[in-house]
C-alpha cells in the first residue's frame, strides 16, 4: 500500500523545489540586510537641517537664513 510508484512522484519536485525556494530566501534576506546597514551608515543630516546648525552657530546671517530656507521649501 505504501510502497506504491505513484506516490513518492510528487515528492521527487517538492523537496528540490522548497531547497530553492529556501536558498533564494536566503540571498534576499542578506541582500536587505546589507541594504539597510550600508543605507543607514551613509546618510547624514539634510540640507534643513546643516542650515539650521549654521544659523544656530552664527555663520550666517538671519536674512540669508530666511532665504535659503525659502529655496528648500521648508
């Protein structure tokens, strides 16, 4: 009953298939991974934000401030 050549056919793709399917989780799951750590690392304030600072510090005046802040669209 259980040793018929019928039934084991379809387990003959399954296993294989699912090895596949495993593998290339695999890839995608590091391939996001790196993603995020290299996006994360490589960015660094907005430009809003490097104006804020220089207005703050004093290097530029408030007028020039208003100005450039205006052509951000902030």
């Amino acid at each position: 009953m259980w040793w018929s050549d019928d039934w084991m056919m379809p387990m003959m793709f399954f296993g294989p298939a699912l090895m596949i399917l495993f593998v290339i989780g695999c890839f995608a799951a590091l391939f996001y991974v790196v993603r995020g750590a290299i996006g994360a690392r490589s960015r660094g304030p907005d430009a809003l934000e490097i104006l804020k600072q220089r207005y703050a510090r004093g290097e530029i005046a408030q007028a020039e401030y208003e100005e450039r802040r205006r052509l951000l669209g902030a």
